[in-house]
C-alpha cells in the first residue's frame, strides 16, 4: 500500500490517495479546492488507475475539486453517503453561508456508501463506517488489514469536527467518536485536517475523546 497527501484550499483540507501496488489501482479520499492536481500528477506518473473520489461528507472543502478529478478521470466512480449527497448535489447554499470565493459544478454522485460496506482497492479491503455528528452523512474509511482510519472531520489532531452548524449534532459526534475509539490505539489517523496522528494518542491527549 502506498499513500500519497496533499493539504490546501480555503480550509487547509487534506486530500488523500490509497494505491494498491501490486495492481496499482488507486482511490482519492476528498477533492479539496487548489489541491488535487498534484496528487492527479503523481497519480499519472506512476501509471496508477484512480478507480474512484470517495468523500468522507459533503463540505464544500471536501469535494470542490471534484470535476477536476473527474475530468482527468472520467472512470473514477464518486460515492458519498446519502445523507450529505444534497450538499454536492445542491453547491449553492454552501457558497452563500460561507460567501466564498468559489464556483462548485454541482455533484451527481456515482454511488452511496453505507455503513458496514465493504469496498476494495486492488487486493486491499476497506470497510465503511458512518459517523455522523459534523454532518449527517459523514463517514470513515477503515483500512483493517493496514490499521489505517481516513477518518474525515471527526477526529482532527487535538480535536474534533464543528458541531455548530444547522445539520450537526453532539450527540450523534458523542456515539460516533465512542464507536471509532473501539478500533486498536496503533490505528494511523489520517483527518481531514492537520497532520497524521494515531487513535492511541488522541485517546491519551484529545480533550474530546474524555466522553467518560
């Protein structure tokens, strides 16, 4: 397995691409704005197939780039879970709340991720958990065999996603950061901002995972 980074745009998202290497088929995790076009380079040069742009939710700074991606592309198949599905289908409101500076092309999803699905890239197996509470259709992305958790905005290095806006939710973030703290301490984080971190040392040292 190779992974590949890249962060940018207006909220400094990561975007991130999974490889598998025996059959160099790859996936992009979110299409932040300014900042898939390296990744989509590398991809190109190291004669990678990107089979799809899978999106943790449907924050604006997590799928801007998606016609970018899809151009260069056009085969990459774009799942996102139902619930945020009108957010990329529907840019606008998005734009207006946060008066960006942006022009979004409206999103017509490929497919719907569920919870509990299991999806593949190349020989690796990835399992969907969806974990709402930032957004209603947030999901993770569990890497099992790999111990790897592309884990969206939920759990951000020394913090947790925004549950101030009209369709989060506290209570739902509480049950979901509980349900993703059962998976094993040397599990890599890769969030949806700032650097890498593990879940054993945001348990440790997030003050938000104190739910006890």
């Amino acid at each position: 397995m190779t992974v590949l980074t890249n962060k940018g745009g207006l909220a400094d998202t990561n975007c991130v691409v999974v490889a598998d290497d025996s059959t160099r088929q790859a996936v992009m995790f979110d299409a932040p704005d300014h900042t898939t076009g390296p990744l989509l380079d590398e991809i190109a040069q190291r004669g990678w197939d990107l089979a799809g742009l899978w999106l943790t939710h449907g924050h604006f700074d997590h799928f801007a780039d998606h016609a970018v991606v899809t151009a260069r592309y056009p085969a990459a198949g774009v799942l996102i879970h139902p619930a945020d599905a009108p957010k990329v289908e529907q840019p606008g409101p998005q734009l207006r709340m946060f008066r960006l500076p942006l022009q979004i092309p409206p999103l017509k999803p490929s497919g719907f991720l569920a919870d509990g699905q299991r999806l593949s890239i190349g020989g690796l197996e990835l399992v969907v958990i969806h974990t709402p509470g930032h957004a209603p259709g947030h999901v993770c992305f569990h890497f099992p065999g790999e111990r790897l958790l592309i884990g969206g905005d939920l759990i951000i290095g020394g913090s947790i996603g925004r549950t101030d806006f009209p369709d989060a939710s506290w209570p739902d973030m509480q049950t979901s950061l509980r349900r993703i703290l059962t998976l094993p301490d040397e599990t890599r984080l890769i969030g949806g901002h700032g650097p890498e971190t593990t879940l054993g040392e945001e348990r440790r040292n997030n003050p938000f995972l104190q739910l006890d």
